[in-house]
C-alpha cells in the first residue's frame, strides 16, 4: 500500500509556520510498516485542495490531510469535502457537546464561530479530538481513505497516535511491528535527549526505531523493532537501563496512569493522603480520585485560595504569609505540615503558585510554583517554572505535585 501527506496552509508556504506535522506523521506511518510515497503543501484555496484530493486518491491507498479546519472563514477544508464527497454539513451533537464542554472548562465564552466546528460533513466518520475544538474526518472512495485533521501539531499526534495509528493496523495489511513505550514526567524532550543521547546512539545502532512523544505533561519514548516480538527483551533491557538513571523522571509503561502508579504505592506502603492547594484548586484531589478504589488512600483536601483561609484550616503562620508571599517555600512547607495535621494523613502535598494571566512580578513570574510534600519523617519543598499558559501551568502544577509524592515515597532523589 502506499500514503500520502496534504498539508494545508498559506502560512507553510509563506514559511511563516515550519511544516513539522508532515514529517511527524511520515515517521509515525513509517513505524507501523506504512510508507509515505508522496507529500504536498498546498494553499487553503478549492481549487488546490480539490487538486490535491484528485491526485491522491488516484495513486494512494491512505491520505491523511492536515490543516484548515479552524473556525474562522478562510478555513474551508470542511466546505471542500463536502463538495468532493457530494454530502453537507450538520451538526453533530455529540462534538456540539464536547465543544461546548471545551469552552466551559477554561471559563471562556463560546461564540457563533465556535458552534460551527461542530458542523461537520454527514458522510464523514467523525475522529474525536480530545484537546481542541476541531474533529478530525474519515472518509472512503474508491477504494481509499482519506482522513482530515486539524494542523495544530499537539492535537493531530493525539489524534494519530490514541485513535488512527490503532485503526489503520487494523485497516491494512502490515508487517509485524512491536512497539514499547516508557513514561516520563517533568523533564523536556530536548533535556530527557541530552541527558539519554549515548543510549540513543546504541539503541539506533541495534537497529531499533526511537520516537519521543511530548505533551504538556508527559513524555514518552517508544522503541520500535521490525522484528516484532524478536526483540521484546531488548528494549526492555533498554528501558530498564533508563529507569535506573532517571527513576525520578520514569513512572511506568504504556497505558499506564501517574496517578494510579501512585495509588498502588500509596496501598503498597499501607499508606494515606491529603492535599492542601491553592492555585490548582482542587485539581490534585481530583486527579488522585480519578482511580477507582482511592478511598483506601486519600483522605480528603482543603482549597486555600485565600490567604486568610491559609492560615484558618492549614495553620500558615501570617507572619510567614507577610514575609515571603503566599507563593514561597516557606509558605508551602507550613501549608503541607498544617494539613498533615488536620487530614491525620502519612503524606500530604501543598501547593501554590501563580498560574496566570496576571498576578507574576519579575520576582515571581507567571508560572511559578512552590509544592511540598509532608510526612511525619520529612517536608520535601521544590520550586517549579512553568510558563505563562494558565491551563497548562495547573495541569503541570497537579502533575508536579502527585511525582513528587511518588519520589518522596520511593526516596528517589531530585
């Protein structure tokens, strides 16, 4: 079988944008035994996109089709479908839902121009996109599949790698490929290579195929073998070797959960939990209950927004509030040991930081962030910076925090 990549945008061939999604996604097909024969860039104009289909649904088995589905007018990738494919657009309830979900959780107001990206061609089989507003579309002619993405790099790999990967090997015909991937946190892409790059030498060397997979909050490595199960052993090998130089970075395999990796730890040890959080809100109770079960470890949490409630129900000294700020080591170790206390709990994470828009100064900028993590044994404090992107910088934050647990736990230094 063969593939083929159509990049939409004026802003690729302005160079205004580098065109990363295509040699992303010829990676990726690659690894599953799917070569790309033929790649292009085109204008978001009907007729190049009306071109470009014609051609590739003439000579490739599978085109996949990033770019121009945003919701304003000159995206019009959606409008040319339909054409090509002789059907219309409708709203899909099920994407209006999530949409609108999309808008309520960051507390921004969904306008007329954001309910059409739920409008989407009857004929298509829609791909959901869990981390924007843009659907991803199936569609069959001929013989070949041609699917459409959105162009934003984060959402597409999500897209590709969770949903289509998956389905395009059941789809085709492929050559046995067996994937490993190990799972990271709180260490960059361009770090976790530098502090690995004699490994990936001799991993490359062997034969074996390397990608690394960054998000917001995680990044995983996967390690390929055209052997198949051949070399199951190796890469395990491999991986145990980096487990073993950054256990404060690798919490598991696969599918694998932090914070169910944590619960089991948590039970193992015979253990309990609390938290006390100011700029996530919550957000670490939340996360550490989203596994079954995690009543036999957590406790409870306090959500100290406000100074005043800092000291009411943590028992932060104010004195300690009006000397270092709320956003301080000193303020986070006094948070985590009060509600040590309170929660009657083995551990208990604090947190607090500037999550942004405003509220940083150049002391304290946006995205800085304090967590603690109390025992009755020790308080174990680290500083974090994380950007200027609020969404990003509480979810880091929760992230942050729960590792941090895990590191105390196994004592693993950081």
């Amino acid at each position: 079988m063969q593939a083929e990549i159509i990049s939409i945008g004026d802003e690729l061939l302005l160079g205004q944008t580098i065109n990363t999604n295509a040699s992303w996604i010829g990676r990726e097909l690659a690894l599953v035994g799917i070569p790309v024969q033929w790649g292009i860039t085109i204008a978001d104009e009907r007729e190049a996109i009306i071109h470009a289909f014609d051609q590739a649904m003439k000579r490739s088995q599978l085109v996949i089709v990033t770019g121009g589905l945003g919701p304003t007018k000159d995206d019009i990738t959606k409008q040319v479908l339909c054409e090509y494919f002789d059907t219309e657009l409708e709203i899909n309830p099920a994407v209006l839902e999530r949409v609108e979900s999309f808008f309520k959780n960051r507390n921004r107001e969904m306008l007329d121009v954001n309910i059409q990206q739920a409008a989407l061609p009857k004929s298509c089989r829609v791909i959901n996109n869990y981390t924007g507003t843009a659907s991803g579309m199936w569609f069959e002619k001929n013989g070949s599949i041609l699917v459409s993405l959105p162009g934003v790099p984060f959402e597409m790999k999500g897209m590709m790698t969770d949903i289509l990967i998956p389905e395009f090997k059941k789809q085709f015909q492929v050559p046995s490929i067996y994937h490993k991937t190990i799972l990271t946190t709180g260490i960059g892409e361009s770090y976790l290579a530098d502090r690995i790059q004699d490994w990936e030498n001799r991993v490359r060397a062997n034969g074996l195929g390397l990608a690394y997979l960054p998000s917001p909050v995680l990044l995983k490595l996967r390690l390929t073998s055209s052997k198949g199960q051949e070399d199951s052993d190796l890469i395990q090998a491999y991986f145990d070797e980096i487990a073993a130089e950054l256990p404060e970075f690798v919490f598991g395999y696969e599918e694998e959960e932090l914070n169910e990796v944590v619960g089991n730890l948590l039970m193992q040890n015979g253990k309990t939990v609390g938290t006390v959080e100011s700029c996530t809100a919550g957000g670490i109770a939340h996360f550490l209950t989203a596994t079954p079960g995690s009543s036999a470890y957590f406790q409870g949490g306090l959500v100290t927004y406000s100074n005043e409630l800092k000291e009411k129900l943590a028992h932060v000294k104010s004195q300690t509030l009006a000397e270092f700020g709320a956003v301080s080591e000193e303020v986070v170790r006094e948070m985590a040991m009060g509600g040590l206390k309170q929660l009657g709990v083995d551990y208990c994470i604090s947190v607090s930081g500037i999550a942004g828009p405003d509220g940083g100064t150049e002391e304290k900028p946006v995205g800085t962030v304090w967590i603690s993590v109390a025992s009755n044994e020790s308080v174990v404090s680290k500083k974090y910076n994380f950007g200027n992107n609020r969404e990003r910088n509480v979810q880091m934050s929760i992230f942050a925090s729960v590792n941090l647990l895990r590191n105390v736990i196994l004592r693993n230094k950081i």
